[in-house]
C-alpha cells in the first residue's frame, strides 16, 4: 500500500505517497511542511495516474527503507542538477552567477527546467522571501533563483555536517520551525526560553537573527525596522573553545577588531553581515553588524532596535 504523505518528512527523489485519494511522486527532495500538500507544490510533487495499477511488494519495501534512511541523515545531500532533459547538470559556479548575467534563452531554460523549481514551491509553500507582491516579475525570479541557491548550498553543508562532523568551530546548518539542534550556539536567556543565532534568506538577502523554540516558526529577523517571522532557516552550532566575542562600538570597523569574525550573511548589495550580540531590556540578543550600519541591530518587539555599544563573534 502506498504510504500517506506527512508533513515534516524529507523525501528523496521518486517517492511516491498518496494524499486525498490520489498517488503522488517526488520530483525535488525536500522537507515537507503543513501547507506544501502535493496538489498546492506542483514543483515538488508529479501526479500520477489513478489507473496505474498496485505497487509490488518489493517496490514497497525500497520506498520504506528509501525513506528512513534519509529520514536518519535528516537531510540527504543533495544533487547538484535541475532536472534538464539533455541531462546536464546546474555546476557550481553557475549557483554563484546572479540571475541577471544570464541571457534571455538561458534564464528560459532555468524557468520551465532549471533550478527554479524548488524555490517556486517555497514561495508557493508560504515562505515570505519578500514583502508584498509589488515587485517587477523579473525580480521575483531573481529572488527565486537566489533563494533556490541559498536551499541548495544550505542543504549541502547540513549533510556534510551530519556525515563528517564540523569542519571549524562555527558552521552554518539548516532547521526548520521550532528544530533547535543541542550543538546550537546559546547566546542567552530572555524571560524562559534560549536565545540562539540564526540566519534567513530575506529580500535578496541573508539577514542575522535570533532562534528560539519559543517564537511562532521558529526564527525571527530584522528588515528595514521589521521583524520577520520565518520557518526556514539556517542555526549557528559550534565550539566556543574556538570563538570568541569581541567589544565594537558603532560602525563596525573589521580591521580594528584584531580577529577575524565569522561572517553571517550578506545585504543584497554584497555589503558583509556580522554576528552581533547586544543587551536590550534584561537580555542579550543576536543580531547584526556591518560598516554601514551604526550600531547591532537586533530585531526585538516588533521591529529593530539600534545598540550602539555590542560584541562581534569572532574566530579565537
């Protein structure tokens, strides 16, 4: 009997469920959520047949252990291509390009074969990649393509993570909703809960923010004097015998910090995003810290709030 989709599952390529009478097969690996049911993820999810016949039992029982094993590495690594025809693959220096140095016949490629599939079913699954619906179509797809390459090499280095253990002592892994691995950096305590160090795509950015199994997804970063409530996201875990806090005041000045930090994530312009940590009413909270911001901006009530004098995360 074909086994009923599940939302919080990781799914490996080809798996076939079955969801309100119908049987489904898996065209992207991918974690499932509550509101990514097949029929609303057509990127994900190929519909079969309804006369397609039964399942052997050996058919049956790869897809058993198929999925846990994955289930066991928690997320598979995963292929490196877009599913073309041809067979070719996406090269890694293709995920670095940004989406406008590619030409028109390329970008068309990209869209009904490529690697925008997965992040069109984000978008479609509810992940608030931007704010609104006012952007041009153009640069909805550039979004898409980053997000899509953000996932890609997110769930890379989760599964390297997972199969070789860290490689220093800060490494970046992906989570979702309230999953806080006990490897998770603590920065500290607010009220009952842990506060831990997260970052999030965001508006053609990787924005710093803080995680917790406390807030409503899971990971909550700040933009443009918002908070953003996300359920994908990226934790910090590591070593503090190999890290350190540093004393920065304003804008952040990298070369006077005497060590070298560890790098968040990026403003959509390239600018560098730093780790931060900054005491607001009683605690003290991740955030962010550039040379063009002037202060640690920590999302906090609501919106962000600017402290001028904070710590930066630094390798020892």
């Amino acid at each position: 009997m074909t086994p009923s989709w599940e939302p919080g599952t990781h799914y490996t390529e080809g798996f076939v469920v079955q969801f309100e009478g119908h049987r489904y097969k898996n065209i992207q690996p991918h974690r499932s959520q509550s509101d990514w049911t097949p029929p609303v993820t057509p990127a994900l999810w190929g519909r079969l047949s309804d006369d397609s016949g039964v399942e052997s039992h050996q058919h049956q029982r790869q897809q058993h252990h198929q999925l846990r094993d994955s289930e066991k590495q928690h997320h598979s690594a995963p292929e490196d291509r877009g599913d073309r025809p041809s067979g070719e693959i996406i090269h890694h220096e293709e995920r670095q390009k940004h989406w406008y140095d590619f030409d028109d016949n390329h970008k068309k490629e990209l869209e009904v074969v490529g690697g925008l599939a997965a992040g069109a079913a984000l978008f479609a699954g509810g992940f608030a990649a931007w704010k609104g619906h006012e952007k041009h179509k153009e640069e909805q797809k550039a979004h898409t393509w980053a997000l899509e390459n953000w996932i890609h090499d997110a769930e890379a280095r989760t599964a390297q993570y997972r199969q070789h253990g860290p490689r220093g002592p800060a490494t970046w892994i992906l989570s979702h909703d309230k999953e806080i691995p006990p490897e998770a950096i603590v920065i500290g305590q607010e009220h009952s809960w842990m506060l831990y160090i997260c970052r999030a795509f965001y508006e053609g950015s990787i924005e710093v923010g803080k995680a917790s199994n406390a807030f409503k997804k899971g990971a909550v970063i700040g933009y443009k004097h918002e908070e953003i409530h996300l359920g994908i996201y990226e934790i910090l875990v590591g070593d503090m015998r190999g890290l350190r806090w540093v004393d920065a005041n304003g804008y952040l000045n990298v070369a006077s910090l005497g060590y070298r930090p560890v790098e968040g994530g990026r403003e959509s312009d390239g600018t560098p995003l730093y780790i931060a940590e900054a005491p607001y009413n009683g605690a003290v909270h991740p955030g962010k810290a550039s040379e063009k911001l002037d202060g640690a901006y920590i999302p906090y009530g609501e919106t962000e709030k600017c402290v001028k004098s904070y710590r930066v995360l630094c390798y020892a």
